[in-house]
C-alpha cells in the first residue's frame, strides 16, 4: 500500500509539473507570438510574460532539488552542487514572487478609485511605479544571496568532513533550512505588500459602491465586475504561495514519520500546484489568453474528431 501511494503521488507530482509547464509555455507563446504580429507589446503582458519564464526555470529548479535531495541524495555531497541549487532556487523562487506581486499592484493602480494625491500620483505612472518595485526587489535578492552564500559554506564543511550517507543527509537538510529560513524572511515583504493590495481592493470597492448607488447601475456593474476580478486573481496568489510555503515549512521540519517518502512527497505534490496551477488562473483572467486557450482547446477537439472516424 506504501509503494502504492508513493508511485500515485510521484505520478500526481509529474502531472502537475507537466501541466505547469505547458501552462507557462503557452503564455509565452501567444504573447511572443502577438508581439510579433502587433510589433508591440502591452506592459501587462510583458509582466505575464516575463513572470510565466520565470515560472518555468522556477519548476525546474524544484525538480532538481527534489531528485537531489530525497531521490539521489549521494549527488549533492560537491561543494559546487549545493551552492548552484540553493542559489538558483532562492533566484528563481524571487523573480516568482515579486512579479507576481509587481502583477498585483498592476491591477490594484489600474482598478482601484481613490482621490488621495499619492495615490492618483502612483497611478498615473502605474508603469514606474511596477518597474521600479521591481528593481528594488533585486537589493532583496542581492541581499538574500549574499546571506546564503555566506553561511552555506559552514553547511557544506560539516557535509564534506562526514563519511556516513546519514550524517550527510542530516547536515544537508539543515542547509535547506538555512535556504527556507531566508527565503522566508525576505520573501515576507512581497507577500505583505500583497495583502495590503488585496485589503485596499475590498476598500475601494465598498467606497465605489457607497458613491455610486445612485448612478445607472451599468457603469456600477462594470466597475464592481473588474474590482471583483482583480480580487480573485490577488487572493488566489495569496492563497497558493500560502499553501506552497506551508508544504516547504513541513518538509523541512524535523518530525519522523512512519512513511517519510511519501508524506514528503505530498508535500512536494501541494507545493508545486502554486506555481502549475497560478498560470491558468492568470490564463483565465486575461482576456486575450483565454481566448486563445478557447481557441486551442476548440481546435484540438477538431482535430481528434477528425482522426476517430478515419481510426475506426
């Protein structure tokens, strides 16, 4: 039964590591390929873009440190191994974040209605005002890089000094504590900033209908709609990174359990459905990707319908 579950969430886990790619891919494509039509892209899906890149090198480097610490940890013992793995997962889970985060704010200044002069200021220069969060974001990763690289080689000589693959693995998980502990803090500020976002959302939307309910009720409704649209797509984030950080929070949390691969395992299975399953809901929210995966899954459909009857 223990094989079993194993083999079932090792399967669950491919999935969804498939599906998150191929999701991330096909913004890529329809953005790229609209750049190329139109010869200009709009800043929104530049950051779509850019953050669903971002996503994919972001998967891999979870898969690679999921097959280097629990499937062949004998791997991982190299001094330039355990630095190139820390490194590149605290890089990638970063720019996931903050342009996630930098896609919040997007919505909030576009949506949101407030008369305060900071406020109209930040708004009509929504583009700045992103890039240059953006850019500040990366004295973080600076900072959290440099955090890392110079306590892990503390990490690394007590890995280097053992023999015994046990002791190996146990020092080793200590580095991948040091690697949460401070993804954790630095990645703190983003995810506050977001529910600030989501918090000043629900606000303008309750003074919006305050104002308005002596308006014609069209204009009401599509205001209410966008601000009711770009709360969905922030509390999904919110609600993911939660679950996807809470799953790394366990697995690196010293408990035994009976059946350690796989409850592991499911903690990697609930963690990777943040970054798979965040590109569709960012699919499903933008009006011109939905169309295309309409337009995709329609065309599909055509083609299996036209290869049935010639099969059978």
């Amino acid at each position: 039964m223990n094989g079993v579950l194993y083999y079932l969430l090792l399967t669950i886990l491919n999935v969804e590591f498939l599906m998150g790619n191929l999701g991330n891919v096909f913004t890529v494509l329809v953005n790229v390929m609209d750049w190329v039509k139109r010869r200009k892209i709009s800043f929104i899906d530049q950051i779509l873009t850019t953050l669903a890149i971002s996503r994919i090198a972001f998967l891999f480097s979870l898969f690679a440190n999921l097959f280097a610490y629990k499937l062949y940890p004998a791997i991982i013992i190299t001094r330039r191994i355990v630095r190139q793995t820390c490194i590149f997962w605290t890089v990638t889970n970063h720019f996931n974040i903050w342009l996630a985060t930098c896609l919040s704010i997007f919505y909030f200044l576009k949506i949101a209605n407030f008369s305060n002069s900071i406020f109209l200021h930040l708004k009509w220069r929504v583009k700045k005002m992103v890039s240059g969060t953006l850019l500040a974001s990366l004295l973080l990763l600076f900072l959290n890089v440099l955090v890392i690289d110079t306590h892990i080689d503390v990490f690394i000589y007590r890995i280097e000094a053992n023999i015994f693959f046990r002791v190996i693995s146990s020092n080793y998980s200590q580095v991948a504590r040091l690697v949460l502990l401070t993804n954790t803090m630095f990645t703190l500020i983003p995810f506050t900033v977001t529910l600030t976002v989501f918090l000043l959302l629900i606000f303008s939307l309750w003074k919006h209908l305050k104002s308005m309910q002596y308006n014609a009720k069209g204009s009401r409704d599509i205001s209410k709609a966008a601000h009711i649209k770009a709360m969905k797509m922030v509390v999904t984030f919110l609600l993911l990174y939660s679950i996807f950080f809470l799953s790394l929070i366990l697995q690196f949390c010293n408990i035994k359990y009976k059946q350690k691969n796989s409850v592991s395992l499911l903690f990697w299975t609930t963690g990777i459905a943040f970054p798979s399953g965040h590109s569709y809901i960012l699919i499903l929210g933008n009006t011109k990707l939905r169309q295309a995966f309409i337009s995709m899954m329609w065309w599909l459909r055509c083609r299996l319908s036209a290869v049935e009857p010639s099969v059978s």
